[in-house]
C-alpha cells in the first residue's frame, strides 16, 4: 500500500517449474511499457532515469542538490504522504479511495495487471491472482482435496472467479495486514463461504478477523501447512505466511505482503529502520531456496532505483533486463528466491560494503553492527522515497 507506483529475474530461479506456455528469456535489453519507465543507456541514464534524478538519489542526507530545487521537490512531499496514510489507514476515507482504485482497476485492467503464470508441485497448486493496479492476492491450493486459502484478497470478484475457475472450497483468508488493497475483499468472500476463516493478527485491524495469529502459529488448510510469522513495521500488525513445501517435495513459499518485495521492500509506516531489519531478518532466515511472493508487481522500479545505487552488480544488471523484458510482455515477475533477492535487493545488502560505499556510510567506533544496519536501512528507505517523488 502507497509503496510504489507501477512496477514489476535471471529467468525463473532454479529449481522453480517454469509455466506452462512461458518463454524463457535471455535477458536481452529493450524498451519498456510506456509508463513504467524504461533501461538501457549508460549510468547517466540508466533504465530511462535522468542524471538530476541520480544527482538526488547520490546526495548526502543533508545535502540538496540543484536540480532537486529546479523540480520543485521537497522534504515537504514525504511528510504530505505520512497525512495520506493516517486517513488511508484510520479513516472511513481509506475504504472509499480503495472502492475508487477496485473501481478504476476492473476498467482499466479487465483481465488483470498482468498475465497470471500458476505454478504446480505435486499435490499443490498457487495461483498468483493480479488485481487493482499492481497488487497480488494468492490462491494456494491442495489439488487432492481441491481445498485452497487465499493470501491478501483484495478484490473478491477477481478471486471468486478465480475459486470457480478452479472449482475449489475457500476454507481460509490469510491477511498479511489491514490496508484495504490487501484485505478489501474479506467480507464479501465470507458471505460467499460461509465455512471461510479470516487469519492474521490481533494487532492490525484486518476485517472480518475470526482467528488472530501469534508468532510462529501454524494453520493447516488440506494437507497445506502455513506458519505465521510476525514482521512488524509497514504496520504493527504485519504478518507473513509460510508455506510448508516438504510434503509436496518444493521448497517453502514466502507469501511477503507488503514486508519484501522484488528488489524492494514496504515502507514503514508503523514501525522504526530498527524494526524493519529485524523483520527483513525473519525472512531473510528462511533459507535461500525460499520461494518469494510478493504483494505488488514493482520489480521494474525496484530495479531501476537499486541500479543507480549499485553501478557495477552484474546479477542487478541481469535480473533488470530480464524483468523489462516480462513488462513489455505484462508477464508477472514472480516468484524469484531469497538468496536471489540477497545478491540486489538493496534493502537485503544493508551489510554489503559496496552498498554502504555507494551510500557513504561508514560504520562509527564501538557502532554496533546491526544498529549501523538500521542507519543504511533508513538511507536507502529515504532515497527510495526521494526517487518515487521524482
């Protein structure tokens, strides 16, 4: 919520199955989809992103450079966002905007943001479902029992016809956390079914809640084991839930909400950098063959922004033009792994020396690790949100 504008690997990491009727790439550049921005060229103008963009994601923290003031941006823009998000999330007007976005999605995108690729182990099935702009709700399913759960629902026409599609009993909503764009569709899909739970935590306000989670609490749905993890900081209450793939002979799956996204990670609204790393760590824990799945489609911008940090990260580079390449195409991006995710997503790098040089950090005498971690955190967080404003 309120992250990222649009946005959306290597081809799929190994391992993955690719989908059914999906090109493998090479990873050749090209032009992206008008709107999304755009690659190629030299540093100057990496990814389509001119140099007095560059010249304000390089500044110091204390710096202004001209161009910043020759595009009329300032502090004042990010501050205006943190007002937005208090009457998104604590006002009755947060549910109207939402109505407006399902609204204006369904019209703009009939057939969603982005081409759905399912991929199937064994004995389950997750259906990547696109909705609003560029938000992802998940439907997981036990093929042998045709009994499925839903990650993050937020428009219920798009996964009921998703449901009926696949023929199969929702028996559980999973809420990564209470912005609208992520549980919008709960009440709806629970006249619908009637036997349906509503998952996630006591502390975010997610409607319709009928189970509230703690930390490290497992749900069975069929032969589908999912475990809550608590990963405070885009809001107090964030959760995100992994599944179990031992018995299906996959890896485990990282449904991440709005906490890590490709190459990016959510803002936190509720939470401090030092909070946030902390989460960032939870999932980090996991293991790098985890499968990430991610709340939006923003792994173009994330890319484009964590290539004018790092110049020279040839994994960065390849995964970028490979992601263009999806775009042009409107093919999802998801999902990569998280040992992927460590070799670019700045927000993963905090403990990289090539990321914190690039910044101008340096760690302080008698600093600890982590909590010099948090500094770089809250830097690459700002210039990110310098770079949205732009």
């Amino acid at each position: 919520m309120l992250d990222t504008p649009l946005a959306a690997g290597t081809p799929p990491p190994q391992g993955i199955p690719q989908a059914a009727g999906t090109p493998r790439h090479s990873g050749g550049a090209g032009s992206t989809p008008q709107g999304a921005g755009g690659t190629g060229g030299s540093c100057h103008r990496r990814a389509g992103v001119r140099w007095d963009v560059t010249c304000r994601l390089l500044a110091p923290p204390t710096g202004t450079c001209r161009a910043q003031k020759t595009r009329g941006f300032s502090t004042g823009h990010l501050g205006r966002t943190r007002s937005w998000y208090s009457l998104y999330a604590r006002t009755r007007l947060g549910y109207l905007f939402y109505q407006r976005q399902v609204k204006k999605a369904r019209e703009r995108y009939p057939h969603g943001h982005s081409v759905p690729q399912p991929y199937c182990f064994p004995g389950v099935k997750i259906l990547p479902i696109p909705v609003l702009s560029n938000n992802y709700s998940y439907l997981v399913i036990d093929t042998g029992s045709s009994q499925a759960a839903v990650i993050d629902p937020s428009d219920p026409l798009a996964v009921q016809a998703a449901i009926e599609q696949e023929g199969v009993i929702l028996e559980a909503i999973f809420c990564t956390h209470k912005h609208w764009d992520h549980s919008g569709g709960n009440e709806v899909l629970c006249q619908q079914h009637s036997s349906c739970r509503v998952y996630g935590s006591a502390l975010d306000a997610i409607p319709r809640l009928t189970n509230p989670l703690a930390d490290r609490e497992t749900v069975t749905v069929g032969r589908l084991t999912f475990e809550a993890l608590a990963t405070p900081g885009h809001t107090v209450g964030h959760m995100v839930y992994v599944l179990d793939g031992g018995p299906f002979g996959s890896p485990p799956c990282l449904f991440s909400g709005d906490l890590l996204f490709l190459a990016g990670c959510g803002r936190p609204f509720e939470g401090s950098p030092e909070t946030m790393l902390a989460s960032l760590d939870v999932a980090v824990g996991l293991g790098e063959d985890t499968l990430l799945w991610p709340g939006h489609e923003y792994a173009l911008e994330c890319l484009t922004f964590a290539s004018l940090l790092e110049l020279d990260n040839p994994a960065l580079e390849q995964k970028l033009q490979w992601v263009v390449q999806q775009r042009q195409e409107k093919r999802s991006t998801c999902p990569s792994t998280l040992g992927e995710e460590q070799t670019y997503n700045p927000f993963l790098r905090t403990h990289q020396p090539e990321l914190q040089e690039a910044l101008g950090l340096w760690q302080a005498g008698g600093e600890d690790p982590d909590a010099f971690r948090a500094r770089v955190l809250k830097e690459v967080r700002r210039r990110k949100d310098l770079y949205q404003a732009t």
